[in-house]
C-alpha cells in the first residue's frame, strides 16, 4: 500500500484543483487524508482506486458516501491491528 500526495490523487482522479478533493471531502465523497508527516498528508492508493472504480461504475453520490464509511472503518480496523 503507497501513500499518494493530493498532486497524484488528482491526476488518477482526474480532478484539476486541490478543492475539488477537499469539497467531495466535506460532501462525504472522498476519504480523509491521513499525515503523513508534520505539515503533509496523502490518502492511501487502494482508497483513491475504490473511490475512482465506483465513480466509472456509476455509483450513486449514496452509494459513494457508504464506500467512504467502509473505507474510514477499514482504516480503524487496520490501526487496531498494528
């Protein structure tokens, strides 16, 4: 599992500005970026793929919003392991 910056994110997503990723943030749509260090954070690649792959597939903005909550759990799941 790679951690992309937001540059990398946007281009696999097909976004032009760092807004559009934080607005699908605040709508639900798109998972919360996790630090990375001091003063930088990035998503993980699986997320931003999943994310993409129910957008081609036609998802609805619902459905969308339920992906993200799977993913955020996922994650939780994943700390509690380490």
């Amino acid at each position: 599992m790679a951690i992309w910056r937001i540059d990398t994110c946007k281009a696999e997503a097909g976004y032009r500005s760092n807004a559009s990723i934080y607005n699908l943030i605040r709508a639900g749509l798109w998972t919360k970026p996790v630090p990375i260090g001091q003063r930088s954070v990035g998503w993980p690649d699986d997320e931003v793929r999943a994310l993409c792959a129910a957008r081609i597939a036609g998802k609805t903005d619902d459905e969308i919003r339920e992906l993200v909550k799977r993913l955020h759990s996922k994650r939780a799941e994943l700390l509690q392991a380490v």
